[in-house]
C-alpha cells in the first residue's frame, strides 16, 4: 500500500510572519485544559523552519511513501521578511533532490491578480509543479467573478487545487472558507481537481454534498487528529462518515507540522490503519489510491 500525505506545510523561517504562527497556535493553546501541555501563544516558535529534512522524518517514521508540500501565501495579511515568489523559489529548490517523496504545490493568493498568473507559468514551466495550494480566509470569496482569470489559468495548466476550508483564527476570515462557494467553480471547471481540507472543518455536510456531486471534487481528513488522543471518539466517528459517505473522494492528511506537539504524524497514520472505522479496501483508497488518482500517478 502506497500511503501519500496529501496535506504537508513546508515553511520557511523569513516566511512565515510571527503573527500568523501565533495564529496557528491559538486552537492549540484552548486545548490545554483538556492536553498535557502549555503553548505561549505571545511567543512564536524559535525556529519553525519546516524544511525537506524534517518533512523526510516524519514520513520515515510514518511511514509515508509520498507528501504534497504546501507553502502558503499570507503575504497580503501580514507581510513577511522575503517575498512569495522567492518563498516559492525557496519550496520547489528544496523539495527537488526527492521527486519521488515530496510533491511541492504553488503558494499563491489570487488576489495578487496577474502576478499570481505569472507565478503559476513560472513554477509550472521551471518545475512541472502539480498543483497550487489556496486560503480564501486571506479575503476573498472562491466564486467570485475577479478569481475567474486564476482558475482560467490552473484549468490551462491541468493543475490541482488544495484550498483550506473550515475554521480560521486571527487575522483571517472565517466566513470565506464554507465549502459552498466552491459549487460554482467545480461546476464551470471539471477538469479541475479541487481537495477541500479538512473535510470542510463544521461545514462537513457541505463538503460531502459536493464531494457526491462533482466528479472533480475531493476532500482531506488533515488536522482530524487534533481530537486525539483527547476525544478519539471524535476522530473515529469522522473517519467513519468518510468511509461511509465519501470513501472514493477522501485522502489523507496530517496538516504536518502542526500537531506533532500533541500527537505525531506517525501516531495518526497507526490510528487511521488500525482503528475499526472501515473495512482494508476502503483504508486503502483514504491512505493513498484517491489522492493517486488525483495526482495521476
């Protein structure tokens, strides 16, 4: 069995504002009553460089055959010390040595307008990139008629969509990211794959509608093993909805790093394979053959 992590951060230190991590660390710290841990949200990490090194790691550890690495553009929320094209730059050099281990996507706002259309051509002609990762939760509605020209372009390109959706904390905006508003996109774009993480966070029943509807829409169980090991229960229920409602669309996910503090990637690939929530076909497609079959490898 081919395990392939659809949902792997790779973030570079001058990168990252020290807001935004403080950001991602926020639904950490509300868990501490219920964890054994502390997490000071008034500091950001020391060093949260995420680099192919440490992404290797966990992945031997898992063990995870492959990983889609995904930068993320919040240039346009809090502006950070290097550039997004330099940030790109930076992700597609470091990922190159392991073709056959890490697939890195674009991290590209569409609201930069015709220089995000410059960056998909260039990461895409320079690296064969696959696919681009989004964050409507930056300020932008996904059927809006001004993102027309981005989706043009992907569809153009045949490159695959990963967009966060669910919750969203700090500077970002929570009520662009309901899986809804992706319908009109699916709809005038089949061609284009498009993976809404997290299984949609509350809007679940959004995402499984659209993942049984559109052919081209699939989905992720990244950041489900922030339930555990608090409420397994929760995790399991989930995975089973997955299996009973989308198991052809549903790939797994580790949203890497942001939960080894609390429970290791490598843990949640163990839970995912040996906990009763569906039988070894259906474990099989979530653990890698769906996201093979959106990659087309």
């Amino acid at each position: 069995m081919m395990i392939i992590d659809s949902h792997v951060h790779i973030w570079l230190r001058d990168h990252l504002p020290d807001v935004m991590v403080r950001m991602y660390l926020e639904p950490l710290a509300a868990l501490k009553e219920l964890m054994d841990w502390e997490v000071d949200t008034d500091l950001a990490w020391p060093e949260y460089t995420v680099d192919a090194e440490k992404i290797l790691e966990t992945m031997d550890a898992g063990p995870v055959d492959m990983a889609v690495a995904l930068p993320i553009d919040f240039n346009l929320v809090e502006p950070a010390r290097i550039d997004i094209f330099e940030y790109n730059t930076w992700a597609f050099e470091t990922c190159a040595p392991y073709p056959d281990r890490l697939i890195p996507f674009i991290g590209v706002d569409p609201q930069r307008g015709e220089a995000a259309l410059k960056m998909l051509d260039h990461f895409t002609s320079k690296y064969n990139a696959r696919g681009v990762k989004l964050y409507p939760s930056t300020g932008w509605f996904p059927n809006e008629e001004r993102i027309n020209a981005f989706y043009d372009r992907v569809d153009d390109l045949g490159l695959t969509i990963i967009t966060h959706s669910g919750a969203a904390w700090g500077s970002l905006e929570e009520k662009f990211t309901e899986p809804k508003y992706w319908s009109t996109v699916l709809e005038r774009y089949p061609d284009i794959k498009i993976i809404l993480a997290h299984l949609g966070g509350k809007w679940r029943p959004q995402t499984f509608e659209l993942c049984q509807k559109y052919p081209n829409c699939y989905t992720d169980c990244s950041a489900l093993q922030g339930w555990l090991p608090s409420n397994p229960e929760t995790a399991l229920s989930r995975l089973k909805e997955v299996g009973e409602k989308v198991p052809d669309k549903a790939c797994f996910g580790s949203d890497f790093p942001l939960f080894e503090l609390s429970y290791a990637t490598s843990s949640w690939v163990h839970f995912v394979k040996t906990q009763p929530w569906a039988d070894e076909n259906i474990k099989a497609k979530l653990l890698g053959e769906n996201m093979q079959k959106v990659l087309g490898i």
